[in-house]
C-alpha cells in the first residue's frame, strides 16, 4: 500500500511494508503506489533540477567572469613575473649538447662504434635542426636578420649561423669520429635580462681562464667585447689534465645582440661550440663550463650549480 495519509497528511513514522528482496530493490527504483522514481515524485525531481541548473548557471558566470579579467591583465608575450619576481629568478643557467636524457651528463662512446658516435651526432643534429631549418621555426624565420653588431628592432630577431661553429659541424660529425668531440653550450633564456658585461681589459676577474683573457686583449673594438663569456675546464686537477687544450668557435662568448630575449616568435638562442682538441682517452673526465658576466652568480658548489653546466665524458 501507499503512505499512510490520515486526514490527508503523510506518515512519515509508519512502519514500512514488508516485501520480497526482489520487489524492494523494484519499489526502491521506482514505486507504482507512491509514483516515486529513486525516492522522489516528478515534482521534487522537476524542483531540484531546477536548483541545480541555477547553481551551476550561476557558477559558471561567475567563474567566467574571473577568467576575463585575470585574462585581461595578462599578455601573451610578457610574463606576469619576471626576473627576480619569478619563480626562474634573475640569474640564467646553462646547457649543453648532446645530452642523453637517459644517460644523464654521461657522455660515453668508441670512436671506432659507428653506432654509439651516431647516437651522440644525432642528438646534435635534433638541438641544431630549428638553426638550420627555418621553416621549423614560428613564421618560417621571416623575422631572421644577420645583425652583426647591430641589435634588431623590436619585431625582428637574430639569427644564428651554424657554419660559424668551424669543425663542429653535422659534415664533420662534431668532431666524434675523429676523438675531437665537440660541445654545444648555451645560455637559458630567461625574459627581460640584460647582461652586465666584463668588457673593459683591465676590470676582469683573476680567476677568469688566462685564454679568455687574452681574447678579450685581442679585441680590436669595443662592441667586441660585449659578450657573455663562456669557458670551460676540468673540474679537478685531474680532470683538467686529462681534458687537455680546447677551441672555442666561432669564439669564447654570446653577443649582445641576442640579448635580452623578450619571447620574440622565431628566437634562436647564441651558441659557442667547445671543441677538445687532445682529451685523454679511457678516462672519465669531470668538465664544468659556466657564462662570465657581473650579474650571473656562480658558485663551486658540486650540488648547486649556479651559472654553470656539468657533464662527464670518456673515449675509448
């Protein structure tokens, strides 16, 4: 029977029907004698769904009236935060190719294994394909300009020739082969830094490498010097006379023309190619190579590697 309704008032305390398992989960679906579906009579559905669809109006007007003006003081190209507001900071690190995520900074091969010299060759050539490949680039690379020593205006950027890298090159197969490895270092982009550069002759740092000083000396004109200095060495003393001499190409820093990087489409990151010209071979080799600027902070710390990049090779 249906509730109990004595003077046309439900009783809520009535004891429930006794029934068969079977017709209590049928009636718990839907009651023919109460004409309730799941609980409820088509009025009280009707009612709650129209709560519902209400709330759920009403949230999503409000949620997308926060979206359109967190969106309206935010820009595309311009991060909320930069430099030392953001969570990146102010002070860029480094990286290095090739770099095998699996193997980590490891950097281990037979010249003589085609096969292991390729894995580190194609590694280079995947980091290189936007610098020799403009139509991988936004705009295919139509806002590409050689600048010299002249920066670009505002919506144009500079390129990078790969040919400046000398022997480091896909036709000479970075040097691998032939036990002259190449390493292609560069500069994190970090949005709005401006370098402070070590460009007067007798201002730098004394621990700056002796063969960064004197290409510094060497310079014949002022813009010359308007780099960030890149230089690398072994980490201990046996690294650094395992490692032996190095070369720098195109030289041993990053122009300022490149500088700062503001998230312009087609931007290519400058590069330096370290090349060792006489490692020793069978040997792990500990090398650090780090940016010289007065606002890039470095640190000797093994753990926190500050303005500097890490990496450990052997040739066998």
């Amino acid at each position: 029977m249906g509730a109990d309704k004595p003077n046309g008032v439900v009783s809520y305390s009535r004891r429930p029907p006794k029934r068969p398992l079977l017709q209590k989960i049928r009636y718990a679906i839907w009651n023919p004698e109460e004409r309730t579906f799941l609980g409820r009579t088509g009025r009280r559905w009707g009612v709650i769904g129209l709560i519902y669809l209400v709330m759920y109006i009403c949230i999503i007007i409000f949620f997308s009236i926060c979206m359109c003006g967190l969106l309206a003081t935010m820009d595309e190209r311009i991060p909320y935060f930069t430099l030392a507001d953001s969570i990146i900071g102010d002070n860029p690190g480094m990286g290095h190719r090739p770099l095998i995520f699996e193997e980590g900074a490891l950097i281990w091969y037979h010249a003589d294994n085609d096969t292991q010299v390729q894995k580190y060759v194609a590694n280079i050539d995947q980091f290189l394909a936007p610098y020799n490949n403009k139509s991988l680039l936004v705009k295919k690379g139509a806002n590409q300009r050689n600048c010299g020593d002249v920066k670009p205006p505002r919506a144009e950027v500079c390129a990078f020739n790969t040919t400046q890298l000398g022997p480091c090159s896909k036709a000479n197969n970075y040097g691998y082969p032939a036990r002259t490895p190449c390493l292609i270092i560069k500069l994190n982009k970090i949005f709005d830094w401006n370098p402070n550069f070590y460009d007067d002759p007798d201002e730098l740092p004394h621990e700056m490498p002796l063969e960064i000083k004197n290409y510094i000396n060497t310079t014949t004109k002022p813009q010359e010097r308007r780099k960030v200095w890149v230089s690398c060495k072994g980490e201990r003393p046996a690294d650094v006379e395992a490692l032996g001499p190095l070369k720098y190409w195109p030289y041993p820093g990053l122009p300022e023309t490149y500088f700062p990087y503001d998230n312009t489409p087609g931007y290519l990151s400058p590069l330096v190619a370290v090349q060792l010209l006489k490692p020793t071979l069978h040997q792990i080799i500990n090398i650090r190579c780090r940016a010289w600027a007065r606002n890039i902070q470095f640190t000797e710390s093994l753990k926190e590697r500050l303005g500097s990049t890490h990496l450990e090779i052997m040739i066998d």
